[in-house]
C-alpha cells in the first residue's frame, strides 16, 4: 500500500514508519527543510513541505492509498497551526 506519513521524523512517525516499511509498504513522508533525515529509512520517499502553510502537500498526497496524519506542533502557536494543518490533510476531520 502507497502511505502518506505527516509528521514521520517524529517520535511515533519514525518508528510507524519503519514498522510500515518492514511490512513492504511504499511510504511518503512531508518534512520541512529542518527536518532530521536520518530518522528514517532510506527508501522513504521524501517531499519538502509545510503543512502550516500546505506546500509540498498535493504532491506528498498524489498516489497515497492512506494517509496517517502524526505531524503536531509542540510549541505556544501549537493549536492554531495543528488544527489549520489537519484541514489540509486531505479526509482529515
């Protein structure tokens, strides 16, 4: 299955990721410029976005069977830019 992975560098996302790929999963991950890389195996496929303002999103999602929304933002504007982002994600409610 073709699965789209927000917030894949993180603690969960990185080891959801891993798990997806052991069991032969093609796996997107969205990660933003600053992202640590070398979190997740190497046959990830890899697309430069924000989802605070959606670049890199329509093409993170082009050919995703499943999406697994994990991204959240653990800073003060928290709230304001993880509920703008989960309306982006396209099914997500």
């Amino acid at each position: 299955m073709r699965v789209l992975v927000t917030g894949a560098t993180g603690f969960i996302g990185r080891r959801l990721t891993r798990r997806l790929m052991a069991h032969d999963h093609e796996v997107t991950a969205i990660v933003r410029s600053t992202s640590c890389l070398g979190v997740l195996p190497r046959k990830v496929r890899l697309v430069q976005g924000d989802l605070a303002d959606g670049k890199g999103l329509a093409e993170a999602v082009r050919d995703a069977e499943c999406v697994l929304h994990l991204a959240g933002v653990v800073k003060a504007r928290a709230r304001r830019v993880s509920t703008g982002s989960t309306r982006r994600v396209p099914g997500a409610r």
